[in-house]
C-alpha cells in the first residue's frame, strides 16, 4: 500500500493564492511588480510573498531606513511615496526604450520586404540607413522631436546580415501563409520548368495553382537546385519530395503543365510517365505550355523566310558588334532626322525580340542602305534585291501578328479556356489571311502592301500564301493533349449554348457522373436568372459565386477543376528572370536557400504579417 507522503502532492506556490497587502508598504517600504514583491529601497524581488519574508528584508539589510523614517510618521510616507514613484519613472524609461526598439524591429523587416520585393542587394540596407541619416537634418529640420526621430533612425537594424535574417524570415511567413491556404484548397496544378543560373546549375521552378474561397491564386512553392543530372527521374524525386516535405495531399492533383522537354514530359523515363505510373498520385491532365508552343509553330525552320532573318541578324549584329560602326550609325540617323535612334539587337532566346528586331530594321531600311553603302557593299546588295525587299516586308507583317498573339496569351491569372480561344482566335485569322493573300488583298499586312506598290509582280509570284498554309499546319498539329478538353473550356466560358451529350461525357473525365451533370447542364441552361448573372459576369466570379454547389454540384467541381488549371509555365519564366537578376555576378555567393528566399519576396502576391514577425523577434538595437 502506498505511503500517505507519496500519495500527497506537494502544492506549488502559485496555487497558494498569497496577497500583498497594502500596509506592507509603508511597513516595510515594499511595492508589486509583475507579480512579484519589490523593495522600493535597494529594487530587490522577494521569491515568495509571505509577510515574515518582507520583514527579514527590511529589518535586515534596511535598518537604518526605519531609524531615519519612522513608521506611521509623515516623513515616511513622503519618502515611500518619493521612492514608488521614482521606481515608475524607471520603468517608464524602460518601457520606452523597449517600444522604440520594437518599433525599430518593425521598420527594419518594412524596409527588408521593400528591398528584397525590388530584388535589390542585402549590402542595400546600409544605404538607405546613411540616406536617411544623412537627410534627416533637411527632412525634420523643423520637428521639435527632430532629435527623437534622429536617434530612432540609429537604432536601425540594416547591416547586410540583419537584412538577410528578416528576409528569411519574411519568405517563411509567405510561405506558411500559402501552405495554410493551399491544404484547405479542394485542388491544385502544378506549373513546372527548368533553367540554369549563373553556375550553370538546374534550377527546378515549382509554381502552384489553388482555389481560395471564390478567388484563385498562384504562387512559388519552391525553387529546387539540381546540383546533378536532370533526367526525368530527377525531377520526379525532387518534386514528390517537396510535396511531401510541405505536406500538401497528393490526391488534390488537377493538372501538370511543362516546357515540353523530353525529361518532362517522357512516358516512360519522363516525368509525366513516371507520375502516372506512381500511385500515390490521382489521374491528372497533362499538356504542353501554350506559350512554348505557339513558340515552336511561329518558328521558322528553313526556306527563304528563315534565310531573310538570318541576313537581317547578320547586319543589325554587324553594325551594333563594333562600337565605331554603331556610332557611326547612330550619327546617321541623327543627320538624317530619323525617328529612331538606334537598331534593335537580337536575342534568339526570346521570339519577341525577332519581331522588335524586323519592325525597327524595316523601319530602317533607308538609313541602313545608305550606311551599308559606305561601309559594307556585300549586305548592301542583298538588300536591294526585290524578292529579299518582298519577303522582308512579309516577314515583318506576320511576325508583329505573332508576336500581338504572344502579348496576349502572358500574364500572371490566366484562365486555360481564355487561352485556348486566343489560339482558336489566330487559327481563324490565319484563314482569312490565306484568302486575302490568294486575292492580294493586304488589308493586315501593311509593309507587304506598301511594297507591292513597287514590285507587285514579285509578290505576286511569291505566293505568300503558302507560307500561311504551312503556319495554319503547324498550329492544327501542334495543342493534341489540350483538344481532348476544349468541350469543357469551351462550356466554363459558355454554359448556356455548349452541346449537352459532349460536354457530359467529357466531364466523366473529370470524375463527373454522367446522369447528374446531364440533369445539372438541364437545369442551369434553362435558369433565365443565371443566363442573365452570365452576361456581364467574369468567368471566375460568374462559378465562384453565382453557381451553388448544392444545386450544381458535380458541374460546379468540373469547372473549378478547369479553372485551377495553368494555361502555360509563364508564372515560371518569369521567376527565372526575377532569378537572373538577383543572383548576378555581384551576387554569385548566394545559397540555394537566399534564392529562394528572395524570389520567393519577389514574385509573391502575398503580403507579409510584419507585425506578427516582429513579435517573434527579440528586440534588440542596432550598435
């Protein structure tokens, strides 16, 4: 049998519920802070508050004070009351001190979120500390606290180090934000692409597309180094591990959209045949970034066009590669009143570069002429011929329609569906371009209409128009793993006139029962309410908010499933060029860790909790 002591808990003093009273201070010249009795006299604390505790105190080290201040006399009560109120003071001091560090806390992680938002250097902090000390005099010159404001602008925490702690910390209160969201989203896709940095490392861009209440965001999830090879195994490993690493449920998988590289997109040793083959991932769809291939169709691959673009390359780089002939030419134009005042370089990398690079040489044509004349008699003769002079304009013309069609398909939020209809949109031009050259007719193609001015048998035996089929050919083949679905885009952007047995039966593949989305299509398209809400209702707003997913539910699901889905990898070019600026060669030390860090900071539509974050920080100012 177990012993009475053993039994009995020993009870802690918290739980004695001990008062101060208040004759104690005046007796024993004794106050309360937080919670524990002080000695108003020497600003001891005493453990416990037992009244025997209190006088030992005094009686012992404070003898004197009882000799010298009577007690029940006035003059102690005037001393005691001297001395509780110089204890206040004190703390008063104290608790300044400690809210203008706090708030000097706060003002660094603004100024971290600002300069890391701009992708500019951590050594940056320093900067705007000097620049706000040095103008500080001019800026409060007639504040009466200016001095105030001065010292606070000292407590400043910015070195390089700081910057680069709040940073990291900022990315985290991001990326905990996001993951909050994105667990409680009833799906997501994902958008990936590789691209090397400035050490020629992989670096993996894992963007995420989610439903949040009646809105949709898209946001990093993570920028993962390949410090190895980038076979299709690679990816598959780095990208199961960082889902399961965040936590984030493999079964909400709607949609995969790539770059289209064999690693990728692989059925067997790729990526997409490695997901579909693991089981811990659902059926999802998969399709080839819209961007990337409208790319791959406007490419131009051999004849005469391509060789067009390579004279033109070769000039603008003969006379922009040497610095005499570029002033040289640029002193040109400058005689000549031109209204450019330069040629436009090329960049194979990026097709809109070529149409900026034709327009301003076509723009040119005269004043390059006359320089070749002078300086290059070779280009200059292919420059005069007719058939180089009709193709030029050709080119020039086709390539601002492609490049217009580019414009539109970039952008952070695009719906798939409205995607797909700008391809549809150029597809159907295409074949009104077709018949109109036949007929020559170039009401859209303004350079080719000026020369045919001037050579019209030349544009005539061109027959330009094959150039046009060809194109027509290459984007008809080209959007197969999308095509599968256009029923469905189609019905999320037009539900009252889509066809009712197609567009149910592609909804099985969506996991949509067939009997009730058919009931459900019935329903809505013969709801004159909801007709009416369609009409000046955005796509999204008009399934988020109008469309209840009691009454519809399955069609409601199948279309929130489309809408989550990205239309292309830009969100993903657009954090590497966000990344080839911030680790450039003045910053080539920088951790896979900072570069996430700050392109996270810097692509993100979330704001960070500053307030939150700097309550998680010890206060501390800077020396």
């Amino acid at each position: 049998m177990a012993t009475k002591s053993k039994e009995a808990k020993k009870r802690k003093i918290t739980e004695e519920n001990r008062t101060f009273h208040a004759t104690w201070e005046m007796d024993f010249a004794f106050t309360v802070t937080n919670g524990h009795p002080m000695c108003l006299i020497c600003q001891n604390t005493i453990s416990v508050l037992k009244k025997v505790n209190l006088q030992r105190h005094h009686t012992t080290l404070h003898a004197a004070f009882s000799r010298d201040y009577p007690v029940g006399t006035k003059i102690r009560e005037d001393k005691v009351t001297s001395l509780k109120k110089i204890l206040q003071g004190q703390q008063n001091v104290f608790n300044r001190l400690m809210s203008s560090s706090d708030c000097a806390t706060e003002a660094s992680l603004h100024i971290s979120w600002v300069l890391a938002r701009k992708q500019k250097p951590y050594i940056d902090g320093e900067t705007v500390k000097i620049c706000l000390q040095e103008s500080a005099d001019s800026l409060f010159a007639e504040f009466k606290n200016k001095d105030d404001i001065k010292k606070q602008i000292d407590n400043l925490q910015l070195s390089h180090q700081t910057i680069a702690r709040r940073v990291q910390m900022i990315s985290n209160d991001i990326h905990e934000q996001f993951l909050f969201e994105l667990n409680n989203a009833s799906g997501f896709s994902l958008s990936l692409d590789l691209s090397s940095d400035l050490h020629d490392k992989e670096q993996l861009m894992i963007w995420v597309r989610f439903d949040v209440g009646d809105i949709f965001k898209e946001d990093l999830l993570a920028l993962i180094s390949l410090n190895s090879t980038t076979r299709g195994e690679d990816i598959y490993a780095a990208l199961k591990e960082c889902l399961l690493r965040n936590s984030i449920d493999l079964n909400k998988l709607i949609s995969l959209t790539t770059d289209g590289a064999p690693a990728m997109v692989g059925r067997k040793k790729g990526l997409v045949g490695l997901l579909l083959a693991d089981n811990d991932f659902p059926k999802f769809q998969v399709y080839h970034c819209i961007i990337h291939q409208q790319v791959l169709c406007s490419k131009l691959k051999e004849g005469a066009l391509k060789d067009v673009m390579d004279v033109v390359v070769k000039i603008v780089n003969y006379i922009l590669a040497n610095p005499l002939r570029h002033r040289q030419f640029r002193l040109l134009l400058e005689e000549y009143e031109s209204n450019y005042g330069d040629l436009v370089s090329h960049n194979d990398i990026r097709w809109l570069s070529k149409g900026k690079v034709l327009e301003r040489f076509c723009n040119l044509y005269d004043e390059v002429k006359i320089f070749l004349s002078i300086n290059a008699k070779d280009e200059l003769s292919l420059l005069k011929m007719p058939k180089f002079i009709v193709r030029l304009a050709f080119l020039t013309d086709i390539t601002s329609h492609l490049n217009k069609l580019n414009l539109k398909l970039q952008g952070r939020n695009q719906i798939l569906p409205t995607l797909v209809k700008e391809i549809n949109i150029f597809e159907t031009k295409l074949d009104l371009f077709i018949c109109q050259l036949k007929q020559s007719d170039f009401t859209h193609f303004p350079n080719l209409s000026k020369v045919s001015q001037e050579f019209p048998d030349f544009v005539k035996s061109e027959q330009l128009y094959l150039s046009l089929e060809k194109l027509k050919f290459e984007f008809s083949g080209r959007f197969e793993d999308i095509r599968n679905i256009i029923p469905l885009l189609f019905f999320v952007e037009n539900p009252f006139t889509s066809d009712l047995t197609v567009v149910s039966n592609k909804m099985q593949s969506l996991g949509g029962d067939l009997g009730a989305v058919q009931l459900e299509i019935i329903e809505m398209q013969h709801n004159m309410t909801l007709r009416e809400k369609h009409r000046d209702t955005p796509t999204i707003e008009f399934w988020m908010t109008h469309i209840s997913s009691d009454e519809f539910p399955n069609i409601r699901r199948c279309c929130i499933m489309i809408l989550t889905m990205f239309g292309s990898t830009y969100v993903c070019e657009a954090a590497f060029s966000a990344m080839t600026t911030i680790k450039s060669k003045k910053r080539n030390l920088l951790t896979d860790e900072h570069l996430e860090n700050l392109i996270r900071a810097a692509v993100t539509e979330y704001q960070p909790r500053i307030k939150v974050i700097a309550n998680k920080i010890q206060s501390q100012s800077s020396h």
